[in-house]
C-alpha cells in the first residue's frame, strides 16, 4: 500500500501531455480540442484506479501467505513446547524417583556399613584376644627352648631327666600329649642305669666325635628349615629312625600313628586301672587294659593314644609308649627350629638333634625307663 502513490506518480508523469507541436515553418499547433482532453483525463483515471487495484490485490496476497506462514510456524512452536513440555515433565518424574531410590541405596549402604563395622570391631576383639594367648604361648615356649642345651637340657622340656618325685601328673610336649597315670609313667629316653647294690661299677665318661657327613646334611637343612623329606637331612632320619622306630606288627595302625605325629595330632592319655574298660558311644577303644593294639602282644597297658579327632582310642604297651615318645620329641624340637625359637649355634641344636635320634635307636631296640611310685 505505502508503494501505489509511487507507482501513480510515475504514471502521472508518463500521462502528462506532450509540448505542444510545431509545424513545419517554425509555427506551433493550435491548442487541442476539449473533448480530446477530458477523454485523456478519464483514462487516466481509470488506469490508476486498475493499478491501484491490482497492487491491493497483490499487497493481499503476500500478506495472507506471510499470515499463513506465521500461523504454521506458530503451531510448530506450539507442538515443540508441548513436546518439550513432556519431556520436562518426564525429567522431573524421573528425577524424584532416582533422588528417592538414591537415598534408599544410601540409607541402606549406611546399615550395611554400620553392621559390617560392628562385626569387624567384634573380630578385631577376638583377634587381639587370640594373639595376646599366642603371644603368651611363644614366651613360655622360649622360656623352655633357650634354656635347653645338650650340656644342661631343661627338665621341664624333657621330663625323663626329672626325677618321679618332681615329675606333674600331666605333660604336654609340642602338640602331643602325654600324661602320668597315677601308677606311673614311662619316659621315652634311656637313662643310666642305676647302680648295683651288690657291685659298685666304675662310671665310664662318654665321649663324642661329630660326623661331618651327617653334620653338613644338617647345615644345608638349617639354612631353609621344613618338614619335607625331600631333604638328605630328613630323609636320612626317616630312613634310619622314625620309619623303624614307628614299625609295628599292625602296618596300617602304624602308618595312621605316623600320620598323627607329622601332623601334631596325637594324644597319649593314662588309663585308669582300677575300672575295667568301657566301650563309649564316641569312642572306639582298640586292644585292651592287657594287649597292645600296635604290637599286637600280651601287655599291661597303662596308656591309650587317639590320632587327631578321630573317636577311636587305642591301648599302647611302655615300649609302644616310649618309641612314639621318642618321635614326638624329635618332631617338637626341629619344629622350634624351624619357628625360629632355637637360639643356639649350630653345632648345640646337631647334637641335640642327634640325642635325639639316640633316643629314638634305644626305643626302638625296645629299651625304656619306668617309674616305681
């Protein structure tokens, strides 16, 4: 619209009349008729009332598709905040029930953490009571094992150098059980003999001379210390001591015994004489008061033994009784030297080690020492 007058302008200047016309001689042309020039004024009229038209129309026309445009756009805004809309609505929901399942987690990972804690104090209290025993257990065993030397061993640590008067009613060497009966007892060690009364012996002194075969076998052991046969050292007293020292006529009873001491699982307990034997419902006792399960072999037996956790007892004879003995000792000391409680050179633990494999050859050849109370 604010364009037609422009428009109407030019066309009034395009309409304007034409100068007036010369003729030929330098004359001009009379002026026009008055009719021609309201015929002129009338088409004028007419074609800018047509212009004018036209340009409405047009005008119209542009703003109507620029309203039809505006009105399109205008719903795709509508339909993209709705959208929008939803999917804020969506994020909202979703957030509180994530907010919500998060507090539940965390309110739940709290007890669970406050449980968990609870029960790890109540472990560390056991713990520390635990080591507090093993503590008191290892400075007892030291007490035991550092004052104990081939020369001077300690009596407490080997209880046939005690006399029978000094000697408790139970003892407990390295794991394995063994305890006085109230008739007696029977050590593993051979000791010296009394003297006669009817004859007066002189005392022979005893001498030593170290095998250097067997003393390097024991150095190369010393430097990593096990259990293992694999070793020359063990292998060697397995072969010379404890397989036969452990040798009975029952094979298969003989080889669970062996079993029990490696492991430090056997127990010898004393038996009381005065009652007769009584089959336990938890317990299987073998052999009897007057025959020995291992040797098989008429026997007073004041003694039983039980291998680790097992029900069954079995009645053992004095020598049965002093060669096990014998093994345990041997087992409890190389024990204390792998535990690193020895504190001796090592020239004292060989010979001590070696007392002890003494020990084992005279119980097995079946001499042993008994108790007259």
């Amino acid at each position: 619209w604010f364009h037609a007058p422009h428009k109407v302008h030019l066309l009034l200047v395009d309409l304007d009349p034409e100068p007036e016309s010369r003729v030929e001689g330098g004359g001009q042309a009379g002026p026009p008729s008055g009719r021609g020039h309201g015929d002129l004024s009338r088409l004028r009229s007419s074609s800018l009332e047509i212009k004018e038209k036209e340009i409405r129309e047009k005008g119209s026309e542009i703003l109507r598709e620029q309203l039809d445009a505006a009105k399109k756009e205008l719903k795709l805004k509508d339909k993209e905040c709705e959208r929008l809309s939803q999917v804020r609505n969506q994020l909202e929901q979703e957030l509180e029930e994530l907010t919500a399942s998060l507090f539940e987690e965390a309110h739940k990972m709290v007890h669970e953490a406050n449980v968990k804690q609870a029960a790890a104090e109540k472990q560390l209290k056991e713990a520390q009571g635990k080591i507090d025993v093993l503590q008191a257990e290892v400075t007892a065993l030291k007490a035991l094992v550092l004052t104990s030397t081939p020369s001077s061993p300690n009596r407490q640590l080997h209880p046939q150098l005690q006399s029978s008067g000094t000697r408790g009613a139970y003892k407990h060497v390295g794991g394995h059980i063994r305890n006085k009966s109230a008739s007696g007892a029977f050590p593993s060690s051979l000791g010296k003999p009394e003297p006669s009364s009817v004859s007066v012996q002189p005392v022979a002194k005893e001498d030593r001379e170290m095998d250097s075969v067997l003393y390097a076998e024991f150095l190369m052991w010393k430097e990593n210390p096990s259990l293992e046969r694999s070793s020359a050292f063990l292998s060697r007293i397995y072969r010379e001591d404890i397989g036969p020292c452990l040798s009975f006529t029952r094979s298969e009873l003989s080889q669970l015994v062996q079993s029990a001491v490696e492991n430090n699982s056997l127990t010898v307990e004393p038996v009381a004489m005065s009652a007769l034997p009584m089959v336990k419902a938890s317990a299987i006792e073998c052999g009897g008061p007057k025959k020995c399960a291992l040797s098989g072999m008429s026997r007073l037996c004041r003694h039983r033994i039980k291998l680790g956790d097992k029900g069954s007892y079995y009645y053992i004879s004095p020598s049965s009784r002093a060669r096990i003995t014998a093994v345990c000792n041997f087992f409890t000391y190389i024990r204390y030297i792998q535990q690193g409680l020895v504190r001796h050179d090592a020239e004292q633990m060989f010979w001590e080690v070696m007392r002890l494999r003494r020990e084992m050859t005279v119980a097995k050849l079946g001499f042993y020492l008994t108790d007259e109370g």
